[in-house]
C-alpha cells in the first residue's frame, strides 16, 4: 500500500535495521518511491563499514558504487586501519550527505547534566580463572589445526566462552540450579554498586549482552531481597511499556536489560547509574544503551560504570575500543568480526590470561 503512493519524503528512523541490503526489510524499503530520502539513526556503523554502504544506498543511490567495489576501494583500507587517508577520502565523499549530531555539541542540549564514565576492574575467582586457562589451552590448540569458516567459527566460539567465564562460571556452564553468590568478581562489584546506589534511593539500569546472564542476576538479586524487573527480546511490548512505566515511577530501583533488545527506543531518565555488567564490542552499541538514561529529560547526573575482569581479553578489548574510538568518528566500527581474522600469536596473546586473577 505505501508503495502505490508517490511520496515527497520519506524518512525511517532507527536506519541501522536495514544494515543488510539482502534483507527483507531493507528490500520493500526499496519498493517505496520518494524523491527524497532520509535515514535516521544513532549507529551507521555497528560492525563494519558495508551497513554504512546499505544506509547511503538508499538515501543516496550511486555515491559509494557497487558494494563489492566499496569494500575493495575504502572498507578493507579503513577497517585494517593501515591507511588512515582512505578513511579521511570516505569521509570526504560522505560528508555533504550527513548531518551528524553529538549530545556534546553546542546549544543541542545545554540542558544535560554531567555524565561521568568509569571502567572498574575486579579479579576473577579461582574458579573463573581456572575455566579461563583451561579453555584458552584447549581452543588455542584446535584453532592451530584449523582455518577458514571453520578456524573463524573457533575463534568466535573461544571468545565467547571467555566472555561468559569472565561474567560466571555458571552462564558458561549452562548450570541449570547454580549457585550464584561467591563464584564471580563481577558479581560481587555489583552488589556493593546497588548497595551504595540503594542506600542513597537512586535508580540504576544494568546491561547484559546475555539473556541468560540476565536471568541469574534477576535470580542472584531477588535472593538478596532486591526488586528488579528484566527485560529482553521476549518480553511482550505491552509488558515492556508496563516497565518503562514502573520504572519511571520509582517503584522498581534495579532494572536488567538485555543490551540488544532494550539498546534503543527507552526512556529511562529516572536511573542516575548505568551499568555495563558485559561489553559489547562496539563503542557505538555500548554509547546507544547508555543514552537510555543520559538523554533530554535527564535532571540528575549520570554515572556509567563498566565491569572489566582484570588481566583477561575484557582488559584487551576495553583499551582496542579506546583507540579504535577515533577511528569510529572517521566512520568505523569493525566490531569482533576483525577479531577472526588475527594470526594465531595475536590471537594467543589477546587471550593470555595475566596477572589480575586472585
């Protein structure tokens, strides 16, 4: 039906939904005729450069070429990070076509308060440690016998495994009655961050990446005598608005989302804290969840605390996301896909486990 009108615009917020070209959305996107088109959204770059292709094929038919020329002619250049004049060229062409606004900018939204951004460490237990020498060893030696899809597909497999034993051993063990308390550093940082955060009557919001770990923290704290509400990609939109609404209100201080299902769209103003109890590997995915709280509306100042297990690959990633910070305001975010593609040395030396565990 839209398709049979002749628009004069059309605009699609949250833009990053037609990130692949091929797929279904992105294809009746195209059905629509307009003579002007505009794309919306707070990450044109989530994990590599060819969704920000897909978004300025659509608005702006041409000006990138064909994908499989972009990739060759500015993607690999900018993602390998070997040519920093390729990512200054793309720039270049990309710019007239962009208006791109940052909170930091004068007179968007002088109001905001100040936010404050600390990255907290904690050591890992013996078990978690443990674990963590235990499948770095086993997975390095398979990845060593492999390559291709299959060595990619091992290399992803190790590091989400490191990322669930650095979370707990129990989401890594897939334990269907886990005990929860005293087995993970993580764990116990958060408790002392609600107590504190608690005990002054202030609201915070905590991001998982996993719907599992969300579940075991939801159980961990309900054990502990702490309201929480959780919300992921399940969750019915009537039950969510139900939420938000809670929330709002005061009447549920802790709430857990699953950082893919509640990264966009929120308005959660009343948290004065954001945790990120896991990272995700894209600045851009990590900022978008934060600016649930810290966005017009917001009266209070606003903390973000992210939890890094020491002497692991979260320390690794957590300085890779400082310095490729620059590059993903050139455009860039290439996300753990770049990860698969390290020699094995790299690879072996991202993982290591050093000094840190207790």
């Amino acid at each position: 039906r839209l398709a049979a009108v002749s628009w004069g615009m059309v605009v699609i917020d949250e833009a990053q939904h037609v990130k692949n070209p091929h797929s279904a959305t992105a294809k009746q996107l195209r059905t629509i005729g307009a003579r002007a088109r505009v794309a919306l959204t707070g990450t044109p770059v989530e994990n590599n450069l060819s969704e920000l292709w897909a978004i300025l094929d659509w608005t702006t038919p041409g000006l990138l070429g064909r994908l499989g020329t972009f990739r060759t002619r500015y993607a690999a250049a900018v993602e390998g990070g070997n040519d920093p004049a390729a990512a200054e060229r793309l720039a270049a062409l990309v710019r007239p076509f962009l208006l791109r606004r940052r909170k930091s900018d004068p007179g968007i939204a002088p109001e905001l308060p100040p936010k404050t951004e600390t990255d907290r460490a904690v050591s890992l237990t013996p078990e978690q440690t443990g674990l963590y020498e235990a499948v770095v060893r086993e997975t390095l030696a398979e990845i060593s016998a492999a390559d291709g899809f299959e060595r990619r597909g091992l290399v992803m497999k190790l590091l989400t495994s490191l990322k669930q034993i650095c979370n707990h051993p129990a989401q890594f063990l897939k334990e269907e009655q886990p005990r929860i308390a005293d087995r993970s550093g993580k764990v116990e940082l958060l408790d002392e961050l609600l107590d504190t955060i608690l005990a002054e009557r202030g609201s915070v919001l905590v991001f998982t990446q996993y719907v599992q770990m969300g579940r075991l923290l939801e159980e961990h704290l309900a054990a502990r005598g702490v309201d929480t509400q959780f919300l992921h990609g399940g969750t019915p939109v009537a039950r969510r608005e139900e939420m938000v609404a809670r929330f709002q209100a005061g009447e549920a201080p802790v709430f857990l989302l699953s950082l893919k299902a509640a990264g966009t769209g929120l308005n959660l103003t009343r948290a004065g804290h954001v945790v990120h109890f896991d990272r995700w590997w894209n600045p851009a995915v990590e900022a978008q969840a934060t600016d649930r709280a810290y966005r017009i509306g917001q009266t209070q100042p606003v903390q973000v605390h992210r939890l890094i297990a020491e002497g692991t690959i979260e320390d690794r990633i957590a300085d890779m996301l400082a310095r490729k910070q620059g590059l993903a305001d050139a455009v860039l975010g290439s996300g753990e896909a770049a990860l698969t593609e390290l020699t094995d040395a790299e690879l072996a030396d991202l993982v290591e486990l050093r000094g840190g565990a207790r």
